[in-house]
C-alpha cells in the first residue's frame, strides 16, 4: 500500500474511535447503537439501490435449442 493511503486509512480509524467514544460519552450507549444501525442499513439501501454503470450487451449468439430426447417403444413378446 502506498505510506499516503496508510496514513489516511490509519487517520480515519482513529477519527471513528475517537468519534464513537466521545459519541457514547454526549448521547448515550443505546443511541449511538441506534445511530450506528441507521447509518449501517442506509449504507446496505445504498448499495442495494446502485445500478450498474454500463447495461448489459446483448449477446450475438442464438439460444441453443433442446435437443430432443429419443424414446425406444417397448415390444410386447407373444
């Protein structure tokens, strides 16, 4: 990894420690649960909802067809 991207990733963890303690210590344990599951789902909705950027290219290839199953008939001895 680059030392910049280190640097920013290690920067960020220590910012949302740091946020999450004082957080708990300002509102309370059970709401920052509760904020902390608000932005959790509106992170899943959002990445659920995403489209894909290009559509799908409709392929050139025809379906190939079934084929045919052949049955032998059974013949009755007499």
């Amino acid at each position: 990894m680059k030392p910049n991207k280190t640097l920013g990733l290690t920067v960020a963890a220590l910012s949302f420690l740091a946020l999450g303690y004082f957080g708990v210590q300002y509102f309370g344990r059970n709401n920052m649960f509760t904020i902390a599951a608000a932005v959790g789902g509106a992170g899943a909705i959002s990445y659920v909802l995403q489209k894909p950027n290009q559509p799908e290219a409709p392929s050139t290839d025809p379906e190939p067809q079934p084929t045919p199953v052949k049955t032998q008939r059974r013949r009755n001895k007499s």
